[in-house]
C-alpha cells in the first residue's frame, strides 16, 4: 500500500514554491496545498489557499483544517528596505504557520525550510568560499538564522525534523518575483535588441570575472524534496547547487548570442535608473511580437539584477555534502538559461 504524503507549501507563487508545487504535483504519492497572499488555481491533487501569513489569527483560522499535512515546505518571504526590518515579518510568517499547523496535524513529519547564502554573509561582502554549511556565523541581524534557531528550539522532543536548504541565485521563470535573475537577463536583452543595442554586461567591473553560481528552480525542488524525505537529511543543512561554477566574461557573450546579440564591453550601470523609463516601449514590443499582456513592473526585478551584477568577489558554496547523502542530480547552467529562456518564450513573455 502506498502511503499518500500531504504537503503544504508555503510561498507557492514564488519562483522556488511554484517549482516546487509543480515538482510535487508529479508525483503519485502526494497531495498539496499551496499558501500565498494571491491564491491560485486549484489543479488535481493541488489546491490553493490565500493567507496573510502575517495575521496569526487568520492564519490559524484559515489553515486549522489541513490535519493532514505531513510535511511543510516553506519558501515565502517578505521584503524589507533593510536587514533588521526583514527579520520581524520573515521570522513571524514562520512561526505563524508551525503555530497553526503543528497542533492540528497529528502526523506531521518535517518541516523544509528555504534559506540563501545570506547565512554565510554573502550579501555583506567577500566571504569565505567555498562556503560550507559549518561554516562560523555571523553578525545579525539575518532572519535566515532566526528561522533556523527557531525550528531547532521547536524541534526538541518532537516527533517531526527539519531541514534548511541553501540555494544560490535561483533560475526559474516564474512571474512577479523579487530574485529571478533569468528573467533581469531575459528582459534586458529583449529591450536591448529591440533598440538595436549590443549586450553589454552592466555590472561593477570587478564582477565580470568573479566566480559565481546557480541553482535551477527544477532541481531545487528536487533536492528539497530529497531531503524532507529523507531520514538521513534530519535536522541538517545543505547547499544545493547546479554542480558547476561560471564567469560572467565567459557566459555572458554565449546568452547574447542565444537572443542573436552582439556584445561590446561592460559598462557599468544600474538597471534599476536606465530600466525605469522602459515601460512604454515594453508595451510596444508586446504588441509588435503578440506577447501576453503582463505588467512591466511584474516581469522582472531591476534592483535584484543590480545587486548579482554588483557582486565584485566569489560567489559559491560546497554542495559536496547533499552529495555524500544522497543526492546527485545536476545541470549545466549555461543549458538552464537556454532552457528557461525558450519557456518564456513559449509562454509569449519574451519575443
């Protein structure tokens, strides 16, 4: 007899839990439910819900029914202007859920938790790489460590385990997203080939030739679904990766080429001021190429490509360890951005 999973994926609409509710949907074993603020539509074997974590009664009111989850997969975040103000609201949604779902779920199993490599610094500066999952702490304030501290005190004496994962920079396609660096690229070279512009890489001079990584959205679900079911991955950490490193001085022309883009050198600027004024002419393209009619705002976050472009150090950690417990998939990067590009383009993002 095949025992039915009952996942609960918390920030479903992102670029992770939209992979990762499609991921799970695949799979015969498993019934989700997806939370986020705007809902969905509820497909076979998965359902929406629309919750403001941030209100503990109406969350507790909303989510009391679902006695059947096993496992939580959370993936949700909420932007803050600065460190300090990220941690209240992230930190809360978090116990919001555990607070609702924990009395009621009696066979409640593992709670999956989305971290970054913020855990390791690296959104202060240069940091040690590559970056190890015992690698020291750092300095708060960093709501992915109050996260993790707060499941490792709740976890005590309990029946259910945790596992925090780390992914770098995420690839996906998923629309309205803060960090979806495909998307930056994507956009921007669709703008500077309609302008008759070469691609020029527009970050700090110091970052076209740093190292860096990736991580597919596809097989970060993958990984993440490993570890929740997993026994060995209890109470554990991983980085999760695409398995290879790039340089931007190297990639970067190979993408321009992707969209029949020349390249001429780097020339550093930022997204978020040359890109504000791009509106009107996104319209027009969309029109011109019979693109859906999505909301320029929506497409693609200008001050997320600033800061991955900004990046003037090395930027990758150790998946080694994922690999020592079990998990071996991987994937080119360079392949992933054509894959992702060619699924904006079927769904009429892109031209």
């Amino acid at each position: 007899m095949t025992t039915t999973n009952t996942a609960l994926v918390v920030g479903a609409n992102g670029v992770i839990g939209s992979s990762l509710t499609d991921h799970l949907s695949t799979l015969a074993n498993w019934q989700v439910t997806g939370l986020s603020r705007k809902g969905g539509v509820n497909k076979e074997r998965l359902e929406y819900l629309s919750v403001d974590l941030l209100n503990r009664e109406e969350s507790i009111e909303k989510l009391k029914h679902l006695s059947n989850v096993t496992h939580i997969f959370y993936a949700a975040f909420q932007d803050r202007p600065t460190w300090a103000e990220l941690v209240p609201p992230n930190l809360a949604m978090l116990q919001h859920v555990v607070d609702a779902i924990e009395p009621v779920a009696g066979n409640l199993q593992h709670i999956s938790l989305m971290q970054g490599y913020k855990v390791y610094g690296a959104h202060l500066g240069p940091f040690k790489t590559p970056a190890r999952e015992s690698d020291a702490g750092h300095m708060p304030p960093e709501f992915n460590i109050d996260q993790q501290q707060f499941l490792e005190e709740r976890q005590k004496g309990k029946s259910w385990t945790w596992s925090a994962i780390r992914p770098s920079v995420v690839g996906g396609t998923a629309l309205g997203n803060p960090m979806n660096l495909a998307m930056v690229i994507a956009v921007y070279a669709s703008i500077s080939k309609e302008l008759g512009l070469p691609l020029r890489f527009p970050g700090k001079p110091g970052a076209y030739n740093k190292l860096l990584e990736m991580t597919d959205a596809t097989l970060l679900a993958k990984a993440t679904v490993w570890a929740a079911t997993d026994p060995r991955c209890a109470n554990q950490a991983f980085n999760i990766t695409n398995g290879d490193l790039f340089r931007w001085e190297e990639l970067w022309p190979k993408l321009a080429a992707w969209f029949s883009l020349d390249t001429a050198p780097p020339l550093p600027m930022s997204l978020q001021v040359i890109m504000s004024d791009k509106a009107a002419l996104w319209k027009t393209i969309q029109e011109k190429y019979g693109l859906e009619k999505h909301s320029y705002a929506s497409l693609s976050s200008w001050t997320f490509g600033d800061a991955v472009f900004g990046w003037d150090y090395d930027m990758f950690g150790d998946s080694s360890k994922s690999h020592r417990f079990g998990f071996h998939e991987y994937i080119e990067t360079e392949q992933m951005f054509y894959q992702l590009f060619e699924e904006l383009r079927l769904k009429k993002i892109i031209p």
